[in-house]
C-alpha cells in the first residue's frame, strides 16, 4: 500500500451485539503495538417532515393561541421567587395519609 493512497477495506456488514471493544483492551492493544483500526460512522441529515396523526392535528389546531409558533432560544429570566404556596401561620402538617387503601392494596403494596 502506498502512503497517502486512500485504503478500501471490503467490509462484511453483521449485527453483532455485543462484541465491542472496551477502553482497557483498546489501550493494552495499543501499548502491545497490535494493529488498531478505527471506524466512525455519519449519519446524513433527513430533512424529511413528520405528519403528526389527526387527532394529535386537531388538538393542536384547537389550542394554537396558547402554544408558540417558535421555541425560545433561551429559559427566560430567573424571578425572586418562582414558585410559592401560602401556609397559614402555625399550622401543623397532616398526621394521616392522604387516602386509605383497602387491605389486599396495602399488603401488595408492601411486597
């Protein structure tokens, strides 16, 4: 082979779970002077538009005042606060759970 020459390695196209090369064998290959290869893969850009489904049209053309044409480049600014929930002045938090379950509920749910 000559030096600047372009090399085509005939290539077997398999797919073979499993059967890549980790970092530590890549580095006890290479500090063994065997021959290493490296190959990438590009995958080309499809400008090709997706049709969402009608009833996913429907719902969007029903609520298109309240979703923007254009996504904003940028999280808009950080406020003081933004999240708060009044609590009343001494109040204690609730000693009970929030529902009860029925019997065989609670004991697979504590499987």
């Amino acid at each position: 082979m000559k030096t600047g020459q372009p090399c085509v390695i005939p290539l077997k196209r398999e797919i073979n779970e499993g059967k890549m090369l980790s970092a530590l064998q890549f580095s006890k290959g290479i500090k063994k002077k065997e021959p290493t290869f490296l190959s990438t893969l590009k995958m080309k850009e499809q400008s090709k538009e997706v049709q969402a489904p009608k009833a996913i049209q429907k719902i969007l053309e029903e609520f298109k005042d309240a979703m923007p044409t254009e996504l904003r480049k940028r999280l808009s600014l950080r406020r003081e606060v933004d999240h708060a929930i009044k609590l009343d002045p001494g109040a204690k938090p609730l000693a009970f759970a929030p529902w009860h379950m029925a019997a065989p509920e609670l004991e697979e749910l504590r499987r």
